[in-house]
C-alpha cells in the first residue's frame, strides 16, 4: 500500500476554499489503495478535525497541531507563528514511516516544509499551488514594499526548485510559474473541482437558503458568495450597483466574511445602495442551497489577480446549473474560456459599465441565461468534476511512489 504524507498549514476546523478539496482528495485516494497521514492545524475550532466522509477509515490517521489565532493585520507575527507552526509540525511527522511520497498544500510559510522534506527524507515532493505568493498580495496591494516582495518572489523560486511536481490550478498560473523559471515539464495544471457526487442544482422550492432568508422568486439575483479579501475588488460591485440601482428586480446578494466586508458595508451605506443585499457565511453544507439561489454570479478581481490564484467557486456554479460574469484581465486564459464556451460572460476589470451591460444582457434575455447555464454544467462535468480531477492527483502520485522520482 502506498504511503502518501499530507502536509496542510491549516485545519478542517477552520473553514476554508480549500476544506472541501483536501477531504475530496484525500478519500478518493484512500478509496483508491493508498494510506494516508495527514498533518494539520487547529485554530478555530468551528468544524470538526476530521469531516465526515473521511472518519472511521482504516488506512487514514491525522497529526493534528494547536497554533493560535493572529490577527490578520498582525502580518509579521502570522508569519513568524506559521514558520513555527512547520517546524513544530516536522517533529510529529519526521516519526511517520515508510513514506512514498509527500504533498504540500499551498501557503506563505509553504518553503519551510519542503525544505525540512528535502533536507532530512528522500520522499519526493508535490507542491499544490493553490494562490501564489506573493503575487496575489502585491497584485491585490498588500504588498506594496517592492525590496520585502523580491525577497518573497526569491523563497518561493526555492520552493518551486526543491519540488518534484508542481500542481497549478489555471493554464494562467502555470505561464506565471514558468515565468519564474520553473520547468514546464515539472508543472501539471488540475483545476479546482466540485464535488458531483455532492453538489447539484437544487430546487427553488426546497433551497434552504431561499427559505432561510424568505426571498423573492420573482427577483434577479447577482451573487458572490466567498471571501471577500483583497483579491476581491468590492470597488467594482460598488460602482455595478451604482449603475444598476435603477432596476428595481436586480439585486445583489454578497455572501461570506473577508478582510474587506467592513469597508464594503461601509461605502454601500455611504454611497446609499439598497441594492446591495449581505449575508453571513454560510456552513459548507449549504454550498448546493446558496449557489443555486443566485439568477447570476458575479467574480469580481482585482488586476493582475488570476494569473496568481482561481476563484474556486466557478466550477461550483457550473455544478449548480449557473452563468457567471466574470471581471478579470483581459487576455487571461480564464477570461477567454468563458466567452468562447458561451458559459458566462467575461469583461475587463477596468470596465463597470462593461460588467454592468453584460448583467443587464442576461437579465433582459432569460433564453440567453439559461443556454449559457446549460453549456456552463456541460462545461463543469468535463473539466471541473471530482471524478475527473482527483483522478490526475492519483495518477501523479501512483508515478511518484512507484519511481520515487518525477516521471
């Protein structure tokens, strides 16, 4: 049985975009022969260690790590504490034997744990590219200290080198990677997947979101639901909705938490947009429920975003029978994808008017939605599924572990 190593900075308790991937990943592995340690954190405490499709099997078992909770403008102490957090975990995972292979999930800190992997085992090394650091930060202007992000761009170009594989989630990410001089024999592109064993189109009728919140069918829907952070241009809802306060049908519903939903509440409330709708969280259970509320969604980045990271939430709307409209940079792979399969509609985000014109377009014209929603869940089956992208981690790992090197 081959022996697979997780290593993961954060924890199933706290909830994540990446949650659902990991405990996907790590049973269809599990259900496919292999053994699996996995090395996590426990900050939060909200979910449970171990998600439900994962407890009670026989070749899992979990390394589970206390850290604190920092505050997320506290940027020197989170760093310094997850530094510590790798070493912290290197001493309980060091004692696991008779490893094949190792994956290490996307982070800042990621360095750390491949270089004590490199250092004191041979396994060889998947790096799961996930958000690319730092450049969403400096693209976003978190960042903005251009000596402090070169020594960043410097520590990730070694993470890139002392990896076997690298998995990138976009054919946009993986020019970023190769622009940083990684070879691109090394770097297999898999996309973030839905679940489609779990996550569909549900019935208006029977949607728990649509009944928790009592809303209107009659009403048009424009959705984000997600982490409203930096990469995230609340910016450009603001000035969408400004466009489109006139239709009284259209309103735009804004679901999650983020480091920016303060400010954002704040200027809806200045700028008096009752168009604006915001809603908490919602627990990952719910993801079919409030996906498939939305008459639309809207992605909303910032320039120079999504070559460095991928809104995981698109295959989830294809899944859910959904058309998006995307503002992204223009000549980015992700961009052209949604115009040429007619699955969305992508604009440049230097354009509200653009955004707020494509909006109006499949508000106005419902056999337009509903053709590019169709298109959009044929779309997801074949590029987006679980079942079709687990499938390359299995694969890549089945060749590592057989070789112990990069076929």
């Amino acid at each position: 049985m081959k022996k697979i190593l997780f290593i993961c900075t954060e924890g199933f308790d706290t909830p994540g975009p990446s949650n659902h991937l990991i405990s996907t990943l790590i049973e269809d592995l599990l259900d496919n022969g292999f053994q699996i340690t996995l090395v996590q954190s426990r900050r939060q405490k909200i979910n449970d260690d171990i998600p439900e499709n994962l407890k009670g099997k026989s070749n899992f078992d979990a390394i589970t790590i206390d850290r604190k909770v920092i505050s997320k403008s506290s940027f020197v102490k989170r760093y310094i504490e997850e530094v510590y957090y790798h070493f912290r975990a290197f001493k309980r995972w060091r004692k696991v034997k008779n490893i094949d292979a190792a994956f290490v999930q996307s982070s800042p800190t990621v360095l750390f744990s491949i270089l004590l992997l490199k250092v004191f085992t041979k396994h060889p090394i998947l790096y799961s590219v996930q958000d690319m650091w730092p450049g969403s930060a400096v693209n976003s202007g978190v960042l903005s200290n251009k000596p402090i992000a070169n020594l960043f761009y410097g520590l990730q170009k070694v993470a890139y080198k002392f990896s076997d594989v690298l998995t990138v989630i976009s054919e946009d990410m993986k020019t970023k990677v190769v622009e940083q001089g990684v070879r691109e024999e090394k770097i297999y592109p898999i996309v973030n997947w839905f679940d489609d064993r779990t996550v569909h189109e549900v019935e208006w009728s029977e949607n728990r979101f649509v009944n928790k919140y009592n809303l209107s069918k009659d009403k048009f829907y424009v959705q984000y639901a997600g982490t409203m952070g930096y990469v995230f241009d609340y910016k450009m809802v603001l000035n969408v909705a400004e466009r489109l306060r006139d239709y009284s049908n259209i309103e735009f519903h804004m679901i999650g938490q983020g480091s920016q939903k303060e400010s954002f509440i704040k200027e809806a409330k200045e700028r008096e947009l009752d168009n604006i709708v915001f809603f908490p969280l919602e627990p990952q259970h719910m993801v079919s429920d409030v996906y498939s509320a939305c008459s639309i969604c809207l992605i909303p980045l910032k320039v120079g975003i999504i070559g460095n990271s991928v809104p995981s939430k698109a295959g989830l709307l294809m899944a859910c029978n959904r058309a998006t409209v995307n503002s992204v940079d223009e000549g980015s792979d992700y961009y052209r994808i949604f115009n040429e399969n007619e699955i969305g509609i992508s604009v440049s985000n230097n354009d509200p008017d653009g955004v707020a014109e494509a909006i109006v377009n499949l508000y106005e014209d419902k056999d337009k939605r509903e053709i590019f929603a169709k298109k959009s869940h044929e779309f997801g089956k074949r590029y987006y599924a679980r079942s079709v992208n687990t499938r390359k981690f299995i694969q890549l790992f089945n060749s590592m572990a057989k070789n112990k090197e990069v076929i």
